[in-house]
C-alpha cells in the first residue's frame, strides 16, 4: 500500500511524539520560593531534591527555578504571594499561615502530642487529612493547590542557657517557638515569637531572646545554637511529626500544567515525604554526638512530670481554641476521632515505647 507524503509525516510525527513523551508537553519553569535556605541539610535541600527529580522524570519539560527566603518573598509571604499570582508556587508549612487562617491552620503543620510520622501519613493520605486541608483554603478564599510535599521526624523541643526542672523555670522566658506549641509555651509564662530560621543566632546573640527550639539536631547544628546554649531538650513534644508543603497557585495547577505534569508533581512529592523522613532519621546521631563530645551540650529528656504539664496544658489550649474557633474545633475533632480508632492497631500492632531506652 502506498502511502502519501502528507499522510506518512503526520504517521512519523505521532511515531515520534509516542516515541518521547516528554516532547509533547508544554515546557513550564515554575518560580518557587522557599521559605527556608536551600543548604539546610533535611529541610532546606528536599525542594532540591524534589526540583531535580521533576527535571528528570518530565525529560525537562517541568522545571522548579527555587528561591531562598527573602529573595522573591519573605518567609511569611510566600503563602499570599503565590494566592495572589506574584508566585507560580512556595514551598512552605501550613503552621507559617496562623495569621491568615488561624491556628487551626497548623494542624496541617504539626500537633502538640501528636501524631507521629505513620499515624500522621495515614490521617492525610487516607484518613479525610488532605480533605480538610483543601476545604480550609478553599472556605477562606485562597487560590493555592496544596500537596504535601516533605516529613521531618521528631524535633527537640527546645535550647536553653539553663536546665528547666520545672514550669517555675519558664517564666519571664522569652523564647522563639513554633505552631500550636507556641500556646502551650505563653500559658505557661514564656514570651514567644516565631522568628525565621535565619533571624533565630543573632537574636540570641544580641539577647532578645533566651531560648529556641526550631527543628531536628542537624538542622539546629547549622544555626549554631550550640555556640550560646547548652542544654538541649528532648523529646519534641510539640512536633513528633511535621508535615511540608508544595503550594502551586491555581491559576497556574489548573490552566498551565497538563495532567501529566500535575501527576509528576503530586508522585514527586510523595517520594519527597518518603525521602525526607528517611534521611531526617538517618542523619541526627552524628550530630548529638558531636554536641556531647566536642560542644560542652547537655542532651536532657524532660520529665514525666513536665511532660505531664505540657500535655495538661495543650488540652486546656485545645478547649479554649475549640469555643473561639468552630473550624478548629472540627479539625481537632476530626483528628481525635481519626487516633482513637487508630489507637486500636496502635496498641496491638507495635511494640510498648521503650521507656528504659530513653537517651541519658
């Protein structure tokens, strides 16, 4: 059969476009701005890795161009300027956007005495989690697609220049925390701000705050608290688990991205929450040691009795929140319902918390 010259270069133009799929898609660099430095080692470097792995896996048809704070938005605007169309997309924490939506935002952030990293995966991914989490920016207005997109293991919960033996110990403290934390913390009589990670050494240096806590050891290690205080506070009891996301503005999700490239970007953020919860676990022991061995740094779990009081009082904060905000009250009890259903595997699944194990 003969074919015809017109005919045989549109059956070798769809040859070629079978051949290569990447080379049919619309080529989009999406300007990102990232609400902590990229050479923070589990933090800031998941969106790198993360813009890598689009380059690759769309033949570099999608491509993140990322920022650093302050380049294109401040750490606290980033979450406006993407809604707003100033910003393709922001990689950021829904506990940054307290100041927007409320504190009910940072539910999707992390929770005082919550969820660890499996419990927490499993309340978003298939537990009604990321549903409310869409609705909640959708009711207030804002034009973002949201996606988890990393996982920090635990943090510690705090650098002082003295041991806390007891809540008398927090008063008058002014002190940088972060989230839902931050409330239990002021009820109990600490001064707290929640700076960005880059403005936390010198306030500390010009003393305009005693103490901090901001993310696991590694990531503390690069902002040198270790140089004024000494004594480090663990377990994190405000963020056992803290949630990262990818915010993309609508306009562009919906209207510039393909299907396919969509798919790239919510699959690349799911190996980003996997990848980041796994090097975040892997990388910490290193750096403890150096603190105990070359740094003069007093690692120290709180006791049951404080742990005691923080958990008294974040149920005391929770009630509170609860009768001013019906929305966060509806998150709360949705998660509730979520963990004690989930305590049930909890409890015959895994093995008892290895309290005679806790770090000395």
């Amino acid at each position: 059969m003969r074919i015809d010259p017109p005919r045989l270069g549109l059956l070798l133009g769809l040859m070629l476009l079978c051949a290569t799929p990447g080379l049919a898609e619309q080529r989009v660099i999406l300007k990102t701005s990232v609400y902590v430095p990229l050479n923070l080692a589990g933090l800031g470097t998941i969106p790198v890795g993360l813009a890598e792995q689009l380059a690759q896996t769309s033949g570099g048809t999608l491509r993140l161009k990322l920022y650093g704070p302050g380049k294109l938005a401040a750490a606290n605007q980033i979450f406006e300027a993407v809604h707003m169309g100033q910003l393709h997309a922001g990689y950021t924490t829904a506990g940054n956007q307290a100041g927007l939506l409320g504190r009910k935002a940072a539910f999707f952030s992390s929770v005082p005495f919550g969820p660890g990293a499996t419990e927490y995966l499993a309340w978003l991914y298939h537990g009604g989690g990321r549903e409310l989490w869409r609705a909640m920016y959708d009711k207030a207005g804002f034009k973002v697609h949201s996606i988890p997109c990393g996982l920090l293991p635990p943090e510690t919960s705090g650098w002082f220049a003295r041991p806390i033996e007891s809540a008398e110990d927090l008063q008058g403290l002014q002190m940088r925390f972060f989230g839902l934390g931050a409330l239990v913390m002021e009820k109990l009589g600490v001064a707290t701000s929640q700076l960005p990670g880059a403005e936390i050494f010198p306030a500390l240096e010009k003393g305009a705050i005693d103490a901090t806590e901001f993310s696991m050891p590694s990531i503390d290690e690069n902002l040198g608290f270790h140089k004024i205080l000494k004594y480090n506070y663990f377990p994190g009891w405000h963020q056992q688990s803290t949630v990262l996301e990818l915010i993309v503005n609508r306009d562009v999700w919906q209207q510039r991205l393909s299907a396919a490239q969509r798919a790239q970007i919510e699959t690349a953020c799911k190996a980003a929450v996997l990848d980041s919860l796994a090097y975040g676990e892997a990388i910490q022991l290193p750096v403890m040691r150096r603190n105990i061995d070359e740094r003069g740094v007093e690692n120290r779990y709180w006791s049951d009795e404080m742990l005691d009081l923080f958990e008294r009082t974040w149920l005391d904060v929770v009630a509170e929140e609860s009768a001013k905000d019906p929305e966060f009250k509806r998150i709360w009890d949705h998660l509730a319902d979520f963990r004690a259903r989930y305590a049930v595997w909890d409890r015959w699944a895994f093995l008892p918390p290895p309290g005679s194990r806790r770090a000395e």
